[in-house]
C-alpha cells in the first residue's frame, strides 16, 4: 500500500492498466515482426547446385562427400514455404517465435523451423440467440454478427490456446454485458434502449468485444445486432402493453386535437355572433363535440326541429 493511499482504501486501476487476473498473472508477451527471409527461387537455385554437385561428385567417384549436397538439398526443400493470398506463417525456431511470413509466395526461411498456418482474412460469424435480462429484468433474446480479422498473428498463435473459440466465447460475454446495461424500451429521458439506440448500442458493444479479444491478436471490425425480442414467455404480455401505450399516445392525440376544435367554434361562434349561448350550453355543446369528436364510431345526429331549450 502506498504512502498517500488510505487505509480501507482499495487502488482502482483502468482497464487499460489492469493486470492479468490469476494465480501468477501469467502473459503471454510477444508481439508480431517479420520473420528473416528471402525469396524462395534463391532457395530453387541452390537446390539445382546441390543436384548437380551430387551428380559430379559421384561422377568422378568422390562418394564421402556426396551427403553433404544431399543435407543441403533436404535442409533448402523443408525450409521453402509457399504462402497463398490472405494466410500467414508464424515461424518457430526450437520453441522460440522467430517472426511471421506475410509475402505472398515462395519463401526461403530459416531451416529446422516450425510453422504455424493461419488465416488473416476478414472473417465474420453469428453468435447464438443468448436470453438474458435487460437492465429493467425483462427476459429478451439477443444475438449479434461480428466481423473480425487477425492482426498480431504471433498473439493470436501463442498467447491463447484456440483464437477462433475464444473471440466466439468472448464476443457472447460481452453481448450478455452489454444487453444488461441497457433497457429494451421505454427508458428514461434522454436514454438509450436495445430497440430505440441500435447504432449506439453496437458501437458500445464493439469497443466491448475489442478489448476483450485484444489479448488474441484480434482486431474487431464491425458488430451488429442480428436478432433482438422479447423472449416467449413475456412475448404476448409485453406485446398487449405496447399496444395500450399506443393506443394511449393515439388517444391523447385524438383529445388534444379535439379540445382545440372545440375552443376555435366557439370562439368562432362567439366573434361573429351567430348564437349566444349560456354556460349550461356551452357545457352541453362542448359534451356533445367531445363525444362526437372522441368515439370510436361514426356519430349518429338527431335532429332538434324545436327550439334551443327544448
């Protein structure tokens, strides 16, 4: 504990400093650089000196030293390694990472190496329909695409076990914490739902997904909600309450328009002076505007063939 730190007081690191978490906070810490190199048809001309130095040597009977073409003949062919377009090779020289290919083509690297296959195209993968609890409790399947490529090959090979499971495993993790955080609907002012904040919400849980498969040497391109409802089991009751908040919103609507027609006729009344009416009136014609205005269905008018008060 430091001098100035407080007792009962914990240290809080960022997550960007955050020690690995475990028994010994074990890291595997490499990084990518090229492997030394050169190109494979150097390789093929030596292979071509070595066969015909062999050729001349047992030409003029000098056999103790045809093996020793012959070992570099076999030591150039298992050193010669042909990359396609979108792979690399991660090189290991007895247990020590030496350097990745990225040349596209045949390459001469260094003899007795190991080498590891790996692909750096831009991949991308669905996860599974995950059912968890927004931040009000409600029970809500989610799943999302992402898209993602490998840039440290040499963290991607050994500093996790299998890249591919753990960016699936990881990119889950992060989906059940971001969808937690956040509402399906209805939030408060201001705030950002599942259902209403989609860009924000997949942006949140990109930077998410990215710091959590960093540690592999994986960059994350683009995540995207694929999927988003209420699960089975509150699917009808939450569909029977977005239809009462929208036939709420409907009718407020319906009112707010028609005390407003009400109020101008008889303000219109009133100008022109066409009839004068009283408060009882007014109150009967208002109650009769509102309903005819309100209702559901089509007013059924009555005639009045006496007088006002009648």
């Amino acid at each position: 504990m430091s001098e100035s730190q407080e007792p009962g007081q914990l240290q809080q690191s960022t997550p960007s400093e955050a020690a690995p978490v475990g028994h010994r906070g074990a890291r595997v810490d490499i990084h990518e650089r090229p492997a030394v190199s050169v190109n494979g048809w150097f390789g093929v001309v030596v292979l071509v000196i070595c066969v015909l130095a062999a050729n001349q040597l047992l030409k003029y009977q000098n056999a103790g030293w045809v093996a020793l073409p012959i070992i570099i003949f076999a030591l150039v062919v298992s050193s010669l390694v042909i990359v396609q377009p979108g792979q690399a090779r991660a090189v290991q020289f007895f247990g020590r990472y030496v350097g990745t290919v990225r040349q596209t083509g045949m390459t001469w690297v260094i003899p007795l190496t190991v080498r590891v296959r790996l692909s750096v195209r831009v991949r991308n993968f669905e996860t599974s329909h995950l059912k968890v609890n927004d931040a009000n409790g409600n029970p809500v399947e989610i799943a999302a695409i992402v898209v993602w490529q490998v840039a440290d090959t040499s963290k991607a090979v050994y500093a996790v076990d299998d890249y591919v499971g753990f960016v699936t495993v990881q990119a889950e993790s992060a989906l059940r914490h971001v969808a937690t955080a956040h509402p399906y609907d209805n939030a408060p002012e201001n705030g950002t739902t599942l259902r209403g904040s989609t860009d924000i919400v997949a942006e949140e849980l990109a930077h998410e997904v990215a710091q959590r498969v960093e540690l592999a040497g994986v960059e994350i391109i683009e995540v995207r909600i694929s999927h988003l409802a209420y699960a089975q089991e509150i699917a009808q009751a939450m569909l029977r309450r977005q239809q009462a908040d929208a036939v709420v919103a409907a009718r407020s609507r319906i009112v707010e328009g028609a005390v407003g027609m009400v109020e101008m006729a008889l303000a219109r009344l009133s100008e022109r002076g066409i009839v004068s009416l009283d408060e009882e009136r007014k109150a009967a014609m208002v109650s009769n505007l509102m309903v005819v205005l309100c209702g559901d269905q089509p007013a059924s008018p009555i005639v009045n063939a006496g007088s006002l008060y009648t």
